[in-house]
C-alpha cells in the first residue's frame, strides 16, 4: 500500500493493539467475553429462528457449516495460526454457541 498518514496511522493503531493484548490477563479476558458473546448469539439464534418454523432446517444447516469452518480454521494443519488471538477468539465463540445449543435443547426436551 502507499505510504499514507491514514495507513501509517491504522497500522500504529492495530501494532499498539497487538501489543496491548500480548498481556494474558487481556488475552483471557478477551476469550471471556468471545465465550460469552457465542452463548449470548446461539441463545438469541436458536429463540429467532424457533419462532419461524420455516426457518429451522436452513438456520440449522448454516450454524453447522460456520462450526465446521471455524473448527477447520482452527485445527488445521497449520499450528501456528493455533495461537492467534483471532483464531482462539472464534474457537471460543464456537464452544459459547455450541454450549447454548445444548442448553437450549435440553430446555425443550423438559
């Protein structure tokens, strides 16, 4: 890219980022609030799309096929890209809604 004061400036802005979450407190606490959010989105999905019966299988089939990329990106061959924030950020979203699948099912089977 060019070497402009708007790219200079975002790419301070995303080292210092970077750098701000190399602590493990931030890091834990960044996977926290990702587990969190994934069991706040599959709560909000299943109940949305539970109100639709037209919806289901499709909403259903999504879900599965972001699992399934999201496990992929993660348990690749790849070890490296194991330990990227982003990566274990989506790993920890995908267990939150996993987890809130679970549990929304054994609420309707009661």
């Amino acid at each position: 890219m060019q070497n402009t004061r708007l790219y200079n400036l975002l790419d301070v802005l995303a080292r210092r980022l970077g750098e701000w979450f190399l602590n493990p407190w931030r890091r834990l606490s960044l996977q926290i609030i990702s587990l969190l959010l994934g069991f706040f989105l599959g709560s909000a999905i299943s109940t949305t799309a539970g109100q639709t019966a037209a919806w289901d299988v499709v909403v259903a089939g999504i879900l599965v096929l972001l699992t399934e990329i999201a496990s992929k990106i993660f348990y690749g061959r790849n070890s490296t890209s194991r330990r990227s924030l982003w990566v274990v950020s989506l790993n920890s979203l995908k267990i939150g809604m996993t987890y809130s699948f679970f549990l929304e099912a054994f609420k309707l089977g009661s």
